[in-house]
C-alpha cells in the first residue's frame, strides 16, 4: 500500500434522530440565556474625541511620550490602513464599521504607579472582583503574576520584582517602549508587518497599549505570566498590542483572558500579538475569551478581529495556541504560525461556541517553511441557537520543508437546527516529502448519549454539558490548570439554561 | 472590472459579439434568444476572464492559456483523420452506441445510435429557438454566476441533446466522442443536455480528444443533465489528451427525487490545462450521489477539479472520492464543496481526497469544504498529501523488483481505490491499462 497515510475521516457515533421534545425547551433556554457580566465601572476617564487621522495617531504617539521612530512606524501604518480596503471573503456579512465614531485613547485618569494592589482604585478592584478575577487570592493561590490592562493603561502589575530577579521582562508596551525601546523597536512589527492587514494596521496606528514580555536566555519562567483584558468605555475601541520574546532556550506560559461589560453599541476590539520564538525556545499562549456577545437578537456584542501570529525563527522551537472562544458577537482571527527554523513546532487547539446570533470565523494558519517542521490542528466548534462557526485553516508547506509533517482535526457541533458549521481548510503542498492529514466531521449530540446519562440520573442539561465538556476536553486539556477550570466552567456557563 | 482579466482575447470576443457574427448565419436568431445571449454576455463583458483573486480561480491561472490569437469560426475538418481519432478513442472490448460530435456538432453519419425509443438524440440547433429550451437557459442561476458559463451561452450554436426516455434501460453503454480539429488555434463553445427520464438507467462515457497535434484548441464546453425521479445515470469522463489541448469544463447536474448518479472523472496526463467543474443540486429528496475522481499530473501540466454538491432536500446522500498523483512540474488543484441547506436533514455527506506528491516539484493544492446549516446530518470529509511509504517500498524491493517497478506498482495501487468503484469491467481495465503506460518510468522515479 502506498502511505498516503490516509486520514480515514471518521464519523461521530451519533444518532441522528429527533431529539426530544425537553431538549427543544433546552435550546430554548440557551437561546435565551443573557450575558452575566454586564456592567459599567465609573472611574474617570480620559477619552479622545472620536475620529481617526493623522493628528490623533500624532496625539498618541504624544501623549505616551513615544520616541520619533514610533511615531514614524504609527504614521506608516495609519498611511497602511487608508490604502486598504475592507476584506470581502470572510463567511458573514461584515457589518458597518464607521472609524470616525470610535474615539481611539482612553486611559484612567489615576495615573499614579501602583507597587501593591492596596494603592489601586477600589472600584476597579470591585470590577476585577465581579469578573471573577481576585487579583489578590490569585496572587497567593496559583503565582499568577497579573499585568491588568483596564481599558488602554495598566494599572497593575504584579510579581514584577520576582520576574525582575531572572532578568525577564513584563510589562506594558508602553513601558517597554520607554524603558527596553532596543528590544520593541527590533521586533514589533517583525511578525505581523504595519500592512499586513486593514486591522493591523489599524492597530498600528493607534495601538493604546498591550503587554511586552521578553524571556532571556536559558530562562524558564517559573509561572503562568497573564494579562486580563477589558473593554470599559463605550465608544473606545481597544487595540492591544502584544508582543512576546523568547530568547533561546527560554520557556513562557502567557494566559490571555477577557469578559466586557454589557453595553448596546457594537465595538470592535483589532489586537495584534506578535511572539517570536528564538533557538530551542518554546512560547506557550492560553486564550480565554468571552467578551460580550450582544443580546439575543444579535444587537451589541463585541467584534473581536484579532491578529495574532508566531514565528519560530530559531531551530527546535515551538509556539502554541489554546483557545476558548465563547464571546464576541463577531470572533475573527486565524492564530497563525511561521515555522521557519528547522525542527520547529506549532500548534493550534481551538474550541469555539456561538450561541443566539453569534459568529465565529476561526481557525489558523501554519506556514511550513523550515525543514522537518511539525504542525497540529485540533479544533473544535460547537454551534448553538443560530450561531454560525467557521473553521477556516491553512497548511502551506514551501519546497525547503522537507519532511515535515501536518495533522489537522477539525469537528463540529450543531445543537439545534437553526445553526451553521463550516469548514474553508486551505491545504497546498509544493513539497513530496511531507505527509499532511486533514479530518473534519460534523454531528449533533445523539439521542442515544442523553439516553444513556438520563438512565444514570443525569439530567438532560447536565448530560449535554458533559458531552460538550468531553468532545472540547481534548483543547481544554492544553490549558494550563486554572485556566482549565474556568474554561470548562464558562463552557458549562455559556450553554447553561440552554444545553447544560 | 477590477479583477478581469485584461487580454486581447477579451477584446476580441467583445468585438466578435458586436457583429454578432456567430449565431445569425447558421439560424434565424428569435428575439428571446438574442436577448439571452445578449444579457449573458453583459455579464461576461462586466466579470472578464476568472482571475487569480476569485476565490474559486486563486490556484489557476488562465492568463498563459488564452494567450494565442484563438480562432472563433474554426474551420478545415481533416475528414480523413476523424475516422482514426474515433478507433483510438474507442473503448477496446466494449460493444457501445457510438455518438460523434466534430466541433460540437452532431456528425450522424460517423455515429451508431440506439433505436429512438430507447434515446432520441438531435443537434442542438434542431431546439435553440424553442421556448421550453429558452425557459430552461434563462431560469438556471448558475448562467448568472459563472462568467464562463455566460461566456459559453453569448456563443454557443451547437451540441448535442439526449434524452433517455421514460421506463428505458439502455442496452450498452452510449459513447459521446467530442472530436476537436482546425487549422489554427481555436476556441470552441459546445453546449450539451442530457436528460434522463422516470425510472430510466444508462450509462454514458464521455471523451473528448483535438485531432491535430499542432494547433493549440482552447474548448469551454458547458453540459447540464437532468435525472428525473428513480432514474439512474452512470457518467464517465475519461480525459486522456494530448499537450495543447486547454479543456474547460462547467457540468451542472439536477437530481430530483430518488435519483441516482454516478460520476467517474478520471484525468491522466496529457493536456496542459484540464479544468473540471462538476456542479450537482439535489432537487429532491432520497437522491443518491457518487463522485470518483482520478488524477494524473505530469510535466507542466495543471488540472484543476471542482466539485460542488448542495444538498437541498432531506434524506439525500452523497460521496466523493478523488484521487490525484502528481509528478514533474505538475500542479494538482481539488476543491470540494459540500453545502448543507437548513432543510436537508439526515444527509449523510462524505468526501475524501488523498494527493500523492512524486516528485520535488510537484504541487497540489487541496480545499475541502463543507457548509452546513442542518443539524441532523453526518458530514465529513478528509484530505492527506502525501508520498510512499518506504516500508512498501522496501517491501517489494526485497521481493527482488526493481525500484521503478515498485514506485509504479504503489502508485497503480494507489488509483486502484477509485478504478475498483468502476462497475463498468472493460472501462475498468481500460482505465488502468491507461494509468500503466502514462506513468512514464521517469516520471515515477523518486
């Protein structure tokens, strides 16, 4: 037999009949479940006036105090973004984005420098506490050093000094930019170029503020290094910049996470994250994402059209993305790796949930470019009410990446029968020494698995949460362990009163 | 116009529809059709030639391939070497109805129909002014889609029209020979039907072929068919040509219900660019869909397939197995797109597409797509690229055969997967014989 190692695409052992009359009252109450973390904190606030030109990326630039440079790459990326137009081959319709209503800064007016948490405003503690973010147990619990990004500044930074100690550097941009601008300035926009798209180059104009995190040589960071964003004002759409360096042999885990307030206007959210990953270094990036969905009937929500790309430019290095997309009205990104040096590693395990009207158009992309490069794929969609998901991938490998190898999973659920599951896989080969594997399946949850749990004394909500957490349990598994449990708990929560 | 294509070429089929030079000498044109032509060609006029940034084009680039100054009105029928292109394309063993189009049209005294309650067959000239004909071209969408298939519908004068009749099981497989010759390069715009009527069954097998080696023929031929309820059409194209043959091919099929339809598609090396569009609609429900495709690639040659099946009714079921060897410089392009409509619950949808990529050169580019909006469906699909298995290969070479013997016996093996599915036994080792000796040795050489 030749070894096209075939991908025999397998095929859930799901029953496919109707399903039963309380499941629709189930769907029902999904569809019907409202976001839980809406609210507005009151702090005063420093906002642009709304507009986009030249003058407010000048003002920016000006108001962080940002060397000449900077500005000049800003201004490249403002001159980027006039050029281009509005992308047209996404799978919804793009809805109205008016850049000339959304005021481009914000920050708090407290500007005041925290050295522990008892210094920092007490109602923006109380916003972390509702989110369910206890700064302050966090701390003592899990070592979780905490870059807190509320709106565009950050107000509190935490386990510096220890992360000091080893010579690695987190903070925000902003800072970087001031304090370490050798190390901003040789690898922002390295990987995701000022042009690479009207969004990142948005961003580049305008970017607010992010996280910085540079990992020294042979330095294994000894905790989980994480940043929780949150959108606050209206009006102020949020560009992160994020940028992430490891230096060979280094190691670093980086959660992500955010939840938005409630809100009616849409507000479209354009962040970039950049990692690059030296010789033997491996960049581990955990994504939790429910920011606000919008209401049943799809008004609101935020619109999530992020860029986030590695490059594994050193040889044996590695980059791996772990996301759980539950919010946004509108998810858009493709979590891409350029796997350059040779030997190198990506990875990509993605759960994505859209419920009521929500759109998800995920998925990512792995540039095989390096010889002996290994890419996998495991990604997992569940469709809900009318949500629709995408799972849109490409597997690119040049002629130098010889024997490199692809697997790619990608499976789809569908619970009731107003939703939609798609799959764009892009697969190009120019290479005959590499053996690539794509598999997709699509399926609902069987009657026949909710029968098997109701005879056990479960009940029918529970028994799909369990079905649902077991069909992601392979993504969630690549969380890092309180990450773990508040994904497999927000699962439970986004399908609660609904599915489970 | 942003995306079109900007070739002489272009120019020149506006200049020739001005004229209007091509359909008003061989019939007296009605009203309704010129309208027609006149509205597809507006749209061919504001979509161009498919460019590179349309999605469904992005791998293949028909800009070298409408470089020459193709000729519209091709004439110069060598007579004599039509009858040496029908016995090489002849099937060897099997007894079949034989139909021969030369230039897309209907050649009566070179063919051997069967009896006319069985199949009538007539030009298509015979019924192009004919209303329900006009009907049927104005309300099909994908006219509106498709600049190709508008260009081919501005043009088009000739073809052929099949009808398997109702109740009627052809007897022996019917054989459509498209024969292509002329003195110059030049461009031809066929249009077919098939229809196959209630509860009827056949078996058709398509080849095309360009008599003459030294002029280039540029061919977008446009077929629909229509399976009507509980019938059963077996459809084989077997595209077996020679260099200078570019082959554009747009095949829409209409299944109602309970229908059957079997497609084999089987490409081996030869022309530079074979592009096939294979389009079904499940117009009804308990309908019964296989697609098999085969692939060979070689030189410099580019062949593109696409398949789209949208299941729109419930309880329908579809599969697709395409396979495809690449070697030299050859460029392999497969989409494959299953769309799943709100109401087609219980579809069961399967599709698979594996590449074997010989040589260093080589490329493929492979997009599975599924779209569904059902939730009770089974749906998957699965792709791989890949190369031999050095184990296999070993293993034979212990087995004291050569190294190139090997290589061709995997890769014969590999094919086996789409050929077994051939009911057909004389297509079936026809096919394979053909796959044999089109791998060159050196082509399979590592």
């Amino acid at each position: 037999m030749p070894a096209e190692r075939v991908a025999v695409a397998k095929v859930l052992p799901y029953n496919f009949t109707e399903i039963m009359d309380n499941d629709n009252n189930i769907l029902e109450q999904l569809a019907n479940s409202e976001y839980e973390y809406g609210f507005v904190t009151d702090i005063d606030m420093e906002i642009a006036p709304p507009g986009l030109n030249e003058d407010i990326v000048r003002m920016i630039s000006a108001k962080k105090n940002e060397p000449d440079w900077l500005l000049e790459w800003r201004l490249k990326g403002f001159k980027a973004f006039l050029k281009q137009e509005q992308p047209h081959w996404q799978n919804f319709k793009m809805p109205e984005i008016d850049y000339q209503k959304i005021s481009y800064y914000a920050a708090p007016k407290q500007k005041a420098k925290y050295n522990s948490l008892d210094e920092v405003d007490p109602e923006l503690l109380k916003t972390f506490e509702k989110l369910g973010i206890p700064l302050s147990e966090q701390k003592a619990l899990a070592g979780v050093a905490v870059d807190a990004v509320f709106d565009s500044i950050s107000v509190a930074t935490t386990y510096k000094e220890h992360l000091n100690k080893l010579g690695i550097i987190f903070c925000s941009i902003s800072e970087a930019v001031q304090h370490h601008p050798e190390l901003v300035q040789k690898y922002l926009g390295s990987v995701v170029p000022h042009s690479d798209n009207i969004f990142a180059s948005l961003n580049s104009a305008v970017f607010s503020d992010g996280s910085f995190v540079y990992i020294p040589k042979g330095v294994r960071c000894p905790m989980e290094l994480s940043t929780y964003f949150r959108i606050n004002t209206e009006n102020t759409g949020q560009f992160e910049r994020t940028l992430i360096i490891a230096d060979e042999g280094s190691y670093v885990s980086y959660l992500e996470g955010c939840t938005a307030p409630m809100r009616d206007e849409n507000q479209l959210h354009a962040a970039v994250v950049e990692l690059i990953a030296l010789k033997d270094a491996e960049i581990k990036y955990s994504t939790v994402q429910n920011w606000y969905p919008g209401d049943k009937e799809g008004n609101g929500g935020i619109y999530n059209f992020v860029t986030k790309r590695g490059a594994c430019r050193g040889d044996r290095s590695k980059i791996s993305w772990t996301q759980v997309e539950t919010g946004s009205a509108i998810t858009w990104k493709y979590p891409s790796v350029l796997l350059i040096g040779e030997h190198s590693v990506g990875e990509f395990y993605s759960v994505a949930v859209t419920k009521n009207k929500q759109i998800a158009d995920t998925g990512t992309k792995m540039h095989h470019i390096g010889a002996n490069t290994k890419s996998r794929i495991i990604s997992k969609g569940i469709s809900a009410g009318q949500g629709q998901n995408s799972y849109r991938g490409l597997v690119q490998v040049g002629n130098k990446a010889n024997y490199s190898r692809n697997f790619t999973q990608c499976d789809s659920l569908l619970i009731g029968d107003r939703c939609g599951a798609h799959t764009f896989p892009y697969i190009e080969s120019k290479n005959n020494t590499v053996t690539i594997e794509h598999e997709a399946t699509t399926s609902k949850i069987g009657e026949d698995q909710i029968f098997y749990l109701n005879q056990r004394g479960i009940d029918t909500e529970k028994a799909v949460a369990l079905i649902v957490n077991g069909y992601a349990k392979e993504v969630l598994n690549q969380l890092p362990m309180e990450f773990a449990v508040e994904a497999q708990k927000l699962l439970s929560l986004t399908l609660e009163g609904s599915v489970g | 116009m942003a995306t079109q294509v900007a070739t002489s070429f272009y120019n020149r089929l506006a200049d020739e529809f001005e004229t209007k030079h091509q359909f008003t000498q061989d019939t007296a044109a009605s009203d309704r059709l010129t309208q027609l032509r006149n509205n597809a060609f507006s749209i061919f006029r504001a979509k161009g030639f498919p460019s590179i940034k349309e999605e469904d084009w992005r791998f293949t680039n028909l800009v070298p391939f409408l470089d020459l100054s193709f000729d519209v009105h091709p004439a110069g029928i060598d007579t004599d070497s039509l009858q040496q292109a029908i016995n090489e394309q002849k099937i060897p063993g099997l007894d079949t109805y034989q139909l021969v189009l030369v230039n897309g049209s209907i050649r009566m005294d070179l063919s051997d129909l069967p009896t006319e309650d069985l199949v009538t067959v007539q030009p298509l000239r015979n019924i192009i002014n004919e209303s329900f004909f006009i009907d049927h071209i104005s309300n099909n969408s994908h006219v509106g889609v498709n600049a190709l298939v508008a260009l081919n519908t501005a043009f088009f004068s000739d073809g052929y029209f099949v009808e398997v009749k109702k109740n009627s099981v052809l007897d022996k497989p019917l054989l459509i020979l498209h024969l292509y010759t002329s003195d110059k390069d030049a461009f031809f715009q066929p249009r077919h039907f098939i229809v196959v009527n209630r509860n009827a069954k056949a078996e058709i097998i398509e080849r095309s072929a360009g008599i003459k080696d030294e002029t280039v023929t540029l061919t977008n031929s446009v077929l629909e068919l229509l399976i009507q309820e509980n019938a059963h059409l077996v459809h084989h194209t077997i595209q077996s040509h020679n260099n200078n043959e570019r082959w554009l091919h747009y095949n829409h099929v209409d299944q109602q219900r309970s229908s059957r339809y079997d497609n084999f598609t089987c490409t081996l090396p030869g022309a530079d660019l074979v592009r096939n569009n294979l389009e079904i609609s499940l117009n009804g429900t308990a309908t019964e869909t296989h697609l098999y495709g085969l692939y060979l690639v070689a030189d410099h040659q580019l062949t593109d397939n696409h398949t789209a099946i949208q299941h729109l009714h419930p309880s329908c079921q579809s599969n697709e197995l395409y396979k495809g060897v690449i070697m030299d410089t050859g460029k392999a392009v497969f989409n494959g797109k299953v769309f799943v409509a709100q109401d087609a619950q219980q579809t069961n949808a399967y599709q698979q597409n594996n590449n074997l990529l010989l040589s260093d050169k080589a490329q493929v580019y492979a997009k599975p797509q599924l779209e569904i909006f059902a939730d009770d469906v089974k749906c998957s699909h699965g792709c791989t690229i890949g190369q031999f298995n050095p184990e296999s290969l070993f293993y034979l070479r212990s087995r004291g055969i050569s190294e190139t013997a090997a290589r061709k016996l995997l890769v014969e093996a590999f094919a086996f997967d789409v050929t077994e599915k051939i009911d057909n036994e004389a297509v079936k080792q026809y096919v394979q014989q053909l796959i044999y000796s089109k791998l060159s040795s050196a082509s399979v050489r590592a």
